[in-house]
C-alpha cells in the first residue's frame, strides 16, 4: 500500500458522512444484538436496503460496524436472561449466566467486551497482511483454479459443522437449483422462469437474503410467543474492574481464541457461532481449571468472546479475495460489493485499492468504539431488554417489506422476501441449515461459469482439471472433505 492510498483511505474513513453511519450503525447492531431472536446477520440483512442508497465506503462501512457490534452484545442477555442474544454467544451463555447468579455480571460481561474487541482487532490485522498476499497468488488462478475452489467452498460448508450432513446437501442443492433460475448462465438460456418477467435476471440476491434470514425470524416469533424472562440483576456496577487481571492470566487462551477464530472464519460455510462453540470446547480441554467451566468460569467467555469476534476478520479474507464468502454475513456483503461495482476478487487491490483499505481502516476503527459504546450498551441493558418484542417484529417485517421493494421498486421484491422467509423458516424447523443454501445460491453462477469456460478452453477435456498443479491440490484438498466421513467411519471399524 501506497502512502497515497494511504492517505486516501484515510479520507474517506474520517469523511463525516462515513463517521455518522459508522456511528448509526453500531447502536443499530448494539441494539439488534441484544434483543433475543434479532441476529448479527439478520441485523446485516436489515441493513442493505439502506445501504442501496449509499456510496460504496459508507455502505460496507455499515456491514462491518453493524455485525462486530451485534455479535458482541448477544453475550448481555446471554449474561442477564440465559438466553443468547445471538447463536455466537450461545456456547457461553450458561457459564456467563451462572456467573451472574453468583454476582460476577460485570465481570462477565466486561470480559465479553474485552476479549471480543481484542479478538476483532486480531482478526482485522490478519485480514490487512494475509489478504494482499492471497491476491498475489489469486493472480495466478485461472478458471480451472477457481472452479475447484468454489467446489472446495461448498464442500467445506456441507461436510464441516453440520450434525446431518443429508439435510446440509439437500440445502445446498436446492440453492443451487434456485440459482439456476433465470437468463444469467453461460448460454443466456432462460431458465425455470415460468413465463414470469422479473425471474428473467434471476432470484434477486438481496431479498431472498432479507426474507430468509429476516422474515423467517418473525415467523419463529409468531409461532412461539412466550413471555420474556426476567433479568437476573436490576443494576450493573464497575465493567472494566480486573480486565487487566484477566489479560494476563488468560493470554494464551486468548491467542488461542484469536487464531482458533481466524481459521474457522476463513473456511467457508462456517461462521461465528461454530469458532465460538469450538472455542469454548478448546478452552476447556485445556485449562488448567476444567472442573471449573459450566459452574461460572470466566475462562471460557474470554476464549470463547475473541474467537467469535476474530472469525469475522477470517471470513472477510476468501470474500474479498476470491469473491467465496466466509460464512451468510459476508454472503450479503458480497452482494452489497458487487451492487457498488467493487466486485471482489484479486485485482479488488489493483482496481479499488483505496476503497478496500478504507474497508479495513473501518475494521479497526469498529472494533475500538465497541469498548466505549459496548460500555453504555452493558449499563442501558436493563432497559432495553424490556423493549416488548411484539412492538419490535412488525415494525421489523415493514422495514424488510419497503427495503425489498425500494431495491428494484417492484413488488416482486416483496414477494421474494415472504416466500424465502417461509421457505428459510419450514428448513430450520425441520433441522435443514439455511447457510449452504444461501451458499449455494452465491456461487452457483461463479462454479458453472468457470466450469464451462474450463471446458472451451480444454475441448471439452476433463483431465486438464487434475493436471494442473494447484488444480490438482485443490482438487485432492475437496476429495477429502468430501470422503472424511467415509474414512472416519472407516477408522473407527477398523480400530474396533
């Protein structure tokens, strides 16, 4: 990076418009975070009709402050009520809430905003230095390349985290099938679009996106409206008392959450909540402590908190450099990129440098206003816990319905939103994951453009696909995702 790339970005960080929506944003997510139901991705689901009308800086800007902020303050009614704010801060929820119980909500719920800045700001830094580098080489990928790592992507998603990984591949299937929808392939050839105008284009990224994360969520609500539960504390003291303490007594399961969380992030398909429950099992395999964790133990929030907070920065990393999304969050922001022609992939660097390392500015400047405002959320809590969720859903579902129609200013718009969301709703409750699907609906055009372009460029050779050296790698590195199960299960009879 340049010095006047530098300065650049800079620029357009500090411009005042860009600092007003950072700020907007973040109460935004503090306050979707803390509400039980509303999660970090249907907060960022909420956020792109708005950001339609914005420059490119602002709008991502949006996107990363919101879902920072929002992951953290799902650990405060974790802590309060024993219920997660949102699915990140579910591994720790009963050990934030027993030290509740016992009169450690502050400390808690400092180590929650702690650790989850620390972590996001590792995470930010290893987004800075890998992504560049991974350009680098991206440079070098050709179609062959790219298709066997959007197969990688998908294969990640299905065959890692999932308990069934039946109902994951039927999600992703049926992803791929919607993708097939419309004139945008290949061939121009419309498909499946039933003599219906608007489906000419295709499924429209971001109202399917609203409806399945956002919509659905309402319909959860309305099936299932119990009274809210009562806060087990009615005033907080001191946040921010023996963190110091902490940081030095659990800095290596600190670093341990940080990479841990990078890592996780950067596979596709898996997301905050899956570094945040692997993290915590982590921690408590190897502490010193284990009798400890589950009786309120604040080793586990400390690893847990950063490893969620640093996936962030991991997911980013194949997002912007291949344009493969790291988990349903930069799934969105993918589609929010592309709307503001910063389309992702290795010259993002070449094309758009300053706005890119405005976006990573952003990043850092996110993650240090959440101690601050993370701190006010902490002590406003009480109160906003008391919000009635029944005020809060409709006049969630008219932002979805306006934001859906506002987009391409068509009812069409509003109707994607409902059908996906019922779609999205009937695929939780019966156990199938909605994140392949949303995967598959992401890539499916980038896997089977680069397929056919494969084969023109072959004469329809399949081999060339496995002679390439990297395409060969990469190639092997999915056959064993793929497979794992199968030699797993292999393993385990053979030793028995």
């Amino acid at each position: 990076m340049t010095w006047t790339v530098f300065m650049q970005a800079l620029g357009l960080v500090f411009d005042p418009y860009v600092l007003i929506v950072i700020l907007a944003s973040a109460i935004f997510g503090l306050f979707v975070g803390c509400i039980p139901g509303l999660t970090a991705t249907m907060a960022t689901a909420l956020l792109v009709p708005i950001t339609f009308f914005m420059p490119p800086v602002p709008a991502v800007a949006a996107i990363v402050t919101a879902t920072a902020m929002a992951i953290f303050s799902g650990d405060i009614p974790g802590a309060l009520l024993r219920i997660p704010g949102t699915p990140a801060s579910a591994a720790y929820t009963d050990e934030a809430y027993a030290m509740t119980l016992k009169g450690e909500a502050e400390t808690a719920l400092g180590a929650g905003l702690v650790f989850s800045a620390l972590g996001g700001l590792f995470g930010t830094l290893v987004l800075i230095f890998m992504a560049p580098s991974l350009a680098d080489i991206a440079l070098k990928f050709s179609s062959f390349e790219y298709f066997w790592l959007v197969v990688l992507g998908l294969a990640g998603a299905v065959f890692i985290g999932n308990s069934s990984v039946l109902k994951a591949s039927i999600s992703l299937l049926l992803g791929l099938l919607v993708a097939c929808a419309g004139a945008d392939n290949p061939g121009a050839y419309p498909r499946f679009t039933f003599g219906v105008t608007e489906l000419n284009g295709g499924v429209s990224l971001i109202p399917m996106m609203v409806g399945m994360f956002a919509v659905s969520e309402l319909l959860r609500y309305m099936v299932n409206m119990d009274p809210p539960a009562q806060i087990a504390v009615k005033k907080l003291g001191r946040v921010f008392a023996g963190m110091w303490d902490l940081l030095r007594k659990y800095r290596w399961p600190l670093m341990r959450g940080n990479v841990l969380g990078v890592i996780i992030g950067i596979q596709p398909g898996s997301g905050a909540d899956m570094a945040s429950w692997m993290s915590y099992a982590m921690s408590k395999k190897f502490s010193k402590e284990p009798e400890k964790f589950g009786t309120g133990h604040v080793e586990g929030i400390v690893e847990s908190g950063a490893a969620n907070n640093s996936s962030l920065g991991g997911a980013w990393i194949p997002a912007i450099v291949f344009g493969i999304p790291g988990d349903s969050i930069t799934a969105i922001a993918i589609g929010v990129l592309y709307l503001k022609n910063m389309n992702p992939g290795p010259t993002i660097f070449i094309n758009n440098p300053e706005n890119i390392y405005a976006i990573f500015f952003v990043f850092i400047l996110a993650n240090l206003i959440m101690i601050p405002l993370g701190w006010l959320t902490i002590k406003l809590a009480v109160k906003i816990l008391q919000v009635p969720r029944n005020i809060l859903m409709p006049i969630i579902l008219l932002f979805c319905i306006v934001g859906s129609f506002a987009i391409n200013n068509t009812v069409f718009g509003v109707g994607t939103i409902l059908v996906f969301g019922l779609a999205a709703f009937l695929l939780e409750e019966n156990g199938f994951p909605v994140a392949p699907a949303i995967l598959g609906v992401v890539l499916a055009n980038m896997m089977e453009e680069n397929f056919v372009t494969s084969l023109i460029k072959s004469d329809g050779s399949l081999t060339v696909f496995f002679t390439r050296p990297i395409a060969m790698w990469l190639a092997i590195f999915t056959f064993l995702i793929m497979f794992w199960p199968v030699f797993s299960w292999a393993w385990n009879k053979f030793r028995r």
